[in-house]
C-alpha cells in the first residue's frame, strides 16, 4: 500500500529532507541534523509538519454525550475555545489511544461545520482517523445519538511552532496579538492571511502552537515562518526529555497494552463521569497499578532503547524501557519505561539490559526537563 503523502510533500523534497513512513504518512524525520533540529526549539524556535495527525469533527445536538461517553476526561468542562488531553479507552480501562479534543471556538472558519451548537474537533494519532472514525459512528449509532461525525484528516494541515520565540514569531503573521492565548486554548485567526485554527499546545516540552489550516493553503503558512524546520526525529528527542507518551511505542493497544495509571497520565481520567472503561478504572483507581511509566537516567556508558529489559541489580527483571535516547538537552542517555511499583521510587538504582549486558540506570520523574529548568 502506498503512504500517504502530506500536503507539504513537495516542500520536503525541495528541502532535502530525510523521509520515513509514520503511521501510514510519508513524513520528514531530518531536515539538517536532530541535534540543530532539537536546539532550535528548546533556545529559539522550530517549525513542524504534523499534518500526519488525525482530525476528527464531531457535532450536533448530542454531540456531547458522545465525547463523553467515548473520551475519559469530562467534556463537558469546555467553553468554545477550550481543549484538553483525554484518552480513548476500552471496557477494560485500556488505551487505545490519546488525543486532545477541542471545544471548537465560536464561528463558522476553517474546521467549523455550519449550523450546530456544539462542535468539536479531536485529533487521534497518526493512522488512527479511519478507526475512529469508525468507532465514533458505531457507538453514535448504537446509542442512536444524534450527532455527526466527519473525518477531516486531509482537509486540513496542521503545523507546529514551537520553542521559547514562538508566541514573536507568530505574532509577527497574524491577525491579533495570539501572545495572550492561554495553554490548551484555541481560536481562530489568520496565519500570513489564511484562515486557521490556532491553539497554545504542543508536543516538545517548549511554549508553543499548534496551526489547523486548510490543505491547500499548507505552503503559505509554513513559508511565513522563516525558523528552523524541524522533523519527527527532533520531535521525538524533544517529547522524550519531557516525557510524553508515544502512541505504538509507551503504549500499544495491540502488544503493550497499558491503563492511564500505570502510564502516568492519570490526571486525564475524570471517574464522576461515565465513559467506556470507567468501570474498570474505578477498580485501578482503588487497588492501585501494578506498574508505573518512569523516567530513566543511564549511569553507565550506553543508550536505552525500546523493548531493553530493566532489572535489579541481582537481574530481576522488573520492567521494560519503551522508549529512549541521547538527550541533546542534558548530554546524558536517557529513557522511559514502566516498572514494578515497589522499584518506582526517584532514586532508586536499576539496571538497564543493553544487548545483554546490564547497565547502571537511576529512576527519575518522566519529565526529565524539571531539572535542567
């Protein structure tokens, strides 16, 4: 089957970029090197093509309960303009995936379908659109809810600015002062005269935004940005030092599937309300996990990576690195992965199996940024 190809395709090959199928999309992992890449956007700015991402629109008179009966946190605690983190979860409390639903803004540009009271827009990951999608519709229907559900996943681009010079660099191009956005709140505007959604969140650790623009118009809104571009390999060195979640890789619905306490992202999980897994969180919530997602500091020459072992000192293993890599921010090998509770304290010392060979590791908090701030 052949990728997909984002609306920016073109631009990446006149820039030379390194490419790699993610999630189905032909995208770019480089540009110049992750280390420039990376070093822009925690001291200056960096631009992102995410238009891998999936959109899905969802509105209508119930629209509503049906975000919150598929979506773990509580929906209905948006105003238009609002967004948050949430995840998608199971009957049996297990993510399938996380994503962040807007609360579309008052209007009627860009993602705004015409005509319903409540309208909005959730962004699954990469190659997850057709499948839920799917799974919206099914539940819609066998509530028999009355709400539309759109997948506009090549309708839109989406990029992201990100790094301390982001809110100047983008004020510079648009309608408005976007400086006085607030996290996880979004509006409408102009980017370099196109109609966008621009929302304050990211996915690096930095300030920055992320801009939902009409595909065709996807080169004149990243051409105004005269920064460093930026490719999935930055992006994943940057999300690891914050300790981000990776959808496939710090957890996998199909091979390592995890709940939203053991993975650390509890706080997206509202119990007064009832969604698909409630039940079965409710039980985590009161009877605890059996493991926690961790962050790890590599004592010992060597880098972590996916899939290593994590064990005693005396070789129990304990758990498993998910993800892992040479920090370009704090110089040091550094990973994420979960472990038994009993080993979860920040400081305690583990051992990291790098092909074979155990290497001194220290538990830290996921977000390894804390320090180094």
């Amino acid at each position: 089957m052949s990728l997909r190809l984002p609306p920016l395709a073109a631009v990446h090959d006149d820039r030379a970029a390194k490419l790699t199928d993610f999630g189905g999309w032909e995208m770019p992992v480089e540009f110049d090197s992750i280390r420039t890449e990376h070093e822009a956007v925690r001291e200056s700015v960096g631009i992102f093509d995410v238009s891998h991402m999936s959109e899905i629109a969802v509105s209508g008179p119930e629209a509503t309960r049906l975000m919150q009966r598929l979506t773990s946190n509580d929906v209905t605690a948006l105003s238009p303009g609002d967004a948050q983190y949430s995840m998608i979860t199971d009957e049996a409390g297990l993510i399938i995936d996380d994503t962040v639903v807007y609360r579309l803004p008052e209007g009627d540009r860009v993602v705004a379908p015409d005509g319903d009271d409540a309208r909005y827009l959730f962004v699954p990951n990469a190659g997850h659109d057709e499948l839920m999608y799917d799974r919206w519709v099914a539940h819609r229907d066998e509530w028999g809810l009355d709400a539309s559900v759109t997948n506009r996943t090549e309708e839109y681009a989406m990029v992201a600015l990100q790094g301390p010079d982001a809110p100047d660099t983008l004020a510079a191009v648009t309608a408005g002062d976007i400086r006085n956005l607030s996290p996880f709140q979004a509006e409408y505007t102009t980017v370099a005269g196109v109609d966008a959604l621009v929302s304050r969140t990211g996915y690096t650790g930095e300030d920055g935004y992320e801009i939902l623009a009409p595909w065709d118009e996807a080169e004149t809104v990243w051409s105004a940005f005269e920064c460093q571009p930026c490719g999935l390999g930055a992006r994943d060195t940057l999300r690891i030092e914050a300790g981000f979640l990776l959808s496939g890789q710090d957890f996998d619905y199909e091979t390592d599937p995890r709940n939203p306490y053991e993975a650390g992202v509890s706080f997206s999980v509202k119990l007064d309300t009832e969604f698909v897994g409630r039940d079965a969180l409710e039980g985590v919530h009161e009877e605890g996990s059996d493991q926690k997602f961790v962050g790890l500091r590599l004592i010992d020459r060597g880098v972590p990576r996916h899939g290593y072992p994590i064990t005693t000192p005396d070789g129990e293993t304990i758990g498993t690195v998910t993800s892992g890599t040479m920090s370009p921010t704090l110089d040091e090998p550094i990973g994420l992965g979960y472990v038994d509770h009993e080993h979860a304290d920040v400081g305690e010392t583990v051992r990291v199996e790098i092909r074979g060979q155990p290497k001194k590791a220290r538990v830290e908090p996921a977000n390894l940024l804390d320090e180094y701030r």
